[in-house]
C-alpha cells in the first residue's frame, strides 16, 4: 500500500518537475544615458541592428515628465510617475535654506530618493532574490535601511566615456550574474548624453559616441555569451530622455526672466532656474498672482503654469517638493534667469510630448519574441514587465502589463516557472517525508523480518532519496 503510494509520488513529481528544469529567468537593466529614439537612423548600428533582429524593439518609448536623468532613472526603477516617487529633480534643494546640491552629491542624499516608493533592487531581495545596481541613479541611496546587495557608485568626477572601463564594467556586472548568482542587475552608462549636450545631437560627436554605445553592446551581448549565461539572461537597453537642438541668440529671442517686464525676482523666496528648458518657482507670500501674470504669456515659447493647473498628462503636480509655480521651454529654447550663463548646444527636460525627448528600447533574451517590432509605450511600464519576467510581485505602481506583455513569448516566463517551483517545492517536502516513513518503515520490517541475515537493507533506498533531493533544488 505505502510502497503503491510512494511511487505514484514519484510519477507525480517527474511530471510536475519537468518544466521546473526550465531556466530561471534574470533581468539586466541598461541605460544609456541620453539616447535618443532616432540615433541609429543616421549611423551605421550592426549590433543594434542585430539585437532588433534577435529581440524586440520599441520604435520610441516615452519618458515621464521632467525629462531629466534622475527623476526618469528613479520612474524605470519603480514603474511610477516622477509626482508619485518624489525623486522630482536632479538637484536636492531646500527652499527655506536656499541650498542646492547638484547631480552626484545628490546621489548620496538618502531622504531624496528613499520617500516611500521602493526600487526593483529591494522588492526583488525582499522575495528571496538578488539585485544588484552599477553606476545607475539612485544605487548610492539607501531604501526603508537597505540597499542593493552588489553595488558599485562612481567616484566624483568620473570619466562617462572611457570605452575601456564601460567594456570592463560590462565583465564586472556579467560575472556577478555568474559568480554571485543574482537576479538582476541596472547598469548606467552616462553617454551619448554628455556629447549630446557639448555638441549636439545632430553632430559628427554624437555619431561617433554611438558608434561606441553600438560597439558596447555587441560586446555587451558577446560578454554574456561568454559568460553562459544565454539562456537565462533577459536584456533590456534603454534610455532616461532624448536631446534637442537649442538655438542662440540671433537665431531665436532668447528667454531671460530679468528681462519679462512686471517680473522681479524679488518676489520670489526661491528659484530653480538656468537649468535647461525647465524651472520652478516659489514666490514669496503674496507674490503668487504677480509672479504668475507678469510671466504668463510673457514669450511665445514659454509654458508658466501653477502647479494645481498643470496638464493632467504630464503628471507633475501632486508632490509637495513640486514648487508652485511651473516653467518649461519649448525645443530650441533654454530658460534663462538674469542673464544668459547655459550653453550647451544640445538639452533635455522638455515636454516629454516632443519627439526629441523620446529615448529607444530594445530587449533580447529567452522570454523575448524574436525580429519584433512594437509600437511606443511609456517607459512606467518597464517595471512591470521586468517584475514578470523575474517572477515578483510588483510594488503598486503607474504601469501595466498590458502595454509589453505582447513582446514575451506567451509559454515560458519566469512567473509560471517560480509558481511551479513553489508547488513543487511543497510537493516535494510532503513527498520526502512519505519517502523517508517509507524507508523507515520498509527498513524496519526487512530487518525485523531478516534479522538473521544481518545485511542493513535500507541502504538500497538511498538513490530514491537523493533523487528527490536534486529535483528540489
Ligand atoms: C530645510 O532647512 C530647514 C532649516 O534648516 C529645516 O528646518 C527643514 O527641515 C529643511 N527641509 C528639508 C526638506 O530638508
Ligand atoms: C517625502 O519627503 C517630504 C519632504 O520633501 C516629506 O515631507 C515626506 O514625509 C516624505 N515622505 C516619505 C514617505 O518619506
Ligand atoms: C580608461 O579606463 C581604463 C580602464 O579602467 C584606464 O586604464 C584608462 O586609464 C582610462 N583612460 C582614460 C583616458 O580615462
Ligand atoms: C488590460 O488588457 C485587457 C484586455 O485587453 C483589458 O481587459 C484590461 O482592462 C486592461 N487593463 C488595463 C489596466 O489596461
Ligand atoms: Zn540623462
């Protein structure tokens, strides 16, 4: 009777353990800082091209409002709206102090970033797996007290665009995956952005440096490759926001606030201006309406708006570190604040709505349809889809499935692999257990019924055991 029953277990469990032998599915996040939708239109991209032929690609995806690196970093981590995650700029500012602290030593400001919404890292470690971050915005910031297990942040005034170190960093992060078995891992490349803004995004420069980030993920690719880890190994190149051309003075009527008649900056107890096409503003008590109407329609390609009345879509709004009063540039144009002091040639964190601002999106790997190419999505959903793929529940957020799930191949994602290995898991402990009361109990009546013999007979189960032992991984 228990000897019928122990190996209908058995039978059972070689069926259920079947599709658990299926890899398990990781993740890696890469962004290239900057990379515009349309920037292998006019260079020759082999290894893009390659990808798009062995993966899917997205023909543009759009970044949340404010297109800059910070805030939409923290979005494809978290899958939310930069109001919802409150990592709302680049600088961490305090308007009662007036202190500002730029990009990297904001990096470092836990209380930015940790404000209620979790990165992937964390909610991947807290079930069971294991994330690590490099050189990607937020990996120097701590969440609820803890951190991505393996990490590595850049020293002050880093090289972005050594092609040496990016292909060394590739090897770092791949033999993580090998060595340290993780699960997922973002790694941050901080070009073509830096060449975008220095000369601008229809310059020889910038071909160039995408011929680098093309070259990068051939290597990318062939380093995974070398790695083993083909099978398991979902990859997915995106990037943060675009880049614009912006004109001079001359070509176009610059926008200098000094200049806007009725304006003061007097009546304001804090600004943050001179930062690309973006600003905001906190009027002192009382000043709001004045500030407001003498900049509302004050230049043709200025956008003033208080906060309670900006554009529903661009989610900017509901956050308390939003200040009161909103400004944006059209493309072309860059806010100035007294005087000119911003020339770059080339700039971000405009309406997420122009085209310009729009980053690319490619994925390849075993979950990943082949030879696809899929409309635009907002990259909110990025997070979603990086949860299903590694078999977590995600934390609430402003994406969904729906907008990615037709890139994955419809049978094997990681999700129904981890489901079966928790039913297999529970399987396998009750089926151990029989196993053992039934060697337990065969052993004893062999023995009993043997004695004379004097030969141990338990000895003979042993294999049925181990077997059972090695499914359950
Ligand atoms: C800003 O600084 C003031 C004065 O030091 C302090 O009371 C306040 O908590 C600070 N606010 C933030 C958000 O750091
Ligand atoms: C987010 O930061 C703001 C200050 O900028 C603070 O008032 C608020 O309590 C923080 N929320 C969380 C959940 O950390
Ligand atoms: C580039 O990186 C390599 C490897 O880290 C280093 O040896 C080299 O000095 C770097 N070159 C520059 C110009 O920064
Ligand atoms: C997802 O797609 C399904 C089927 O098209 C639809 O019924 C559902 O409402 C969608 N959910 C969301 C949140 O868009
Ligand atoms: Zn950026």
């Amino acid at each position: 009777m228990l000897w019928t029953a122990s190996l209908c277990l058995l039978w059972a469990l070689s069926i259920v353990g079947a599709p658990v032998n299926k890899q398990r599915q990781r993740v890696l996040l890469i962004s290239f800082d900057g990379f515009r939708w349309d920037y292998d239109r006019d260079v020759d991209t082999p290894n893009l091209d390659k990808m798009a032929m062995d993966g899917v690609k997205a023909l543009y995806v759009t970044p949340p409002y404010l297109t800059i690196t910070s805030p939409t970093h923290f979005t494809l981590l978290t899958g939310r709206y930069i109001e919802n995650h409150g990592v709302i700029h680049n600088m961490w500012f305090n308007t009662t102090t007036t202190e500002k602290r730029p990009y990297y030593q904001t990096q470092f400001v836990n209380e930015w970033w940790d404000n209620g919404t979790l990165p992937i890292w964390i909610t991947a470690q807290r079930q069971g797996l294991k994330a690590g971050s490099l050189h990607f915005p937020g990996t120097a910031s701590s969440y609820q007290g803890q951190v991505a297990m393996v990490r590595e942040v850049e020293p002050l005034l880093y090289n972005y665009k050594n092609e040496t170190a990016w292909r060394e960093n590739t090897d770092k992060v791949m033999g993580w995956f090998r060595d340290q078995d993780l699960d997922f891992v973002s790694l941050y490349f901080g070009e073509p952005d830096s060449t975008g803004h220095k000369y601008g995004p229809d310059s020889p420069e910038r071909r160039e440096m995408v011929k680098q980030v093309d070259r990068t993920v051939g290597y990318i690719r062939n380093s995974a490759e070398q790695h083993g880890l083909t099978d398991s190994l979902n990859i997915i190149i995106t990037a943060d926001h675009g880049m614009s051309t912006v004109y001079r003075n001359g070509l176009v009527e610059e926008i200098t606030l000094s200049k806007i008649p009725g304006f003061s900056f007097r009546d304001l107890s804090f600004h943050l201006v001179d930062f690309g096409p973006s600003g905001m503003l906190l009027p002192k008590p009382g000043k709001l309406e004045k500030v407001y109407s003498a900049l509302k329609g004050a230049h043709p390609h200025l956008h003033v708006y208080k906060k309670e009345e900006m554009p529903e879509r661009l989610h900017f709004a509901k956050n308390d570190r939003i200040l009161p009063i909103i400004l944006w540039a059209d493309p072309g144009y860059v806010i100035n604040g007294y005087f000119p002091v911003q020339f770059h040639k080339g700039e971000h964190g405009f309406d997420n709505q122009e085209m310009d601002m729009k980053p690319f999106f490619r994925a390849v790997g075993p979950v990943f349809h082949k030879n696809l190419e899929v409309g635009p999505f907002e990259t909110v959903n990025i997070y979603p889809l990086m949860c299903h793929i590694l078999g977590i529940q995600p934390e609430v957020n402003d994406g969904h499935l729906n907008a990615t799930k037709h890139m994955l191949v419809t049978s094997a994602t990681a999700q129904d692999v981890n489901f079966l290995r928790n039913v297999f898991t529970g399987l396998a402990a009750v089926a151990g257990f029989l196993v053992i009361v039934f060697i337990v109990m065969v052993s004893h009546t062999m023995i009993k019924n043997k004695r004379k013999n004097k030969r141990p007979a338990n000895l003979k189960h042993l294999p049925e055991k181990e077997n059972t032992k090695q499914t359950a991984f």
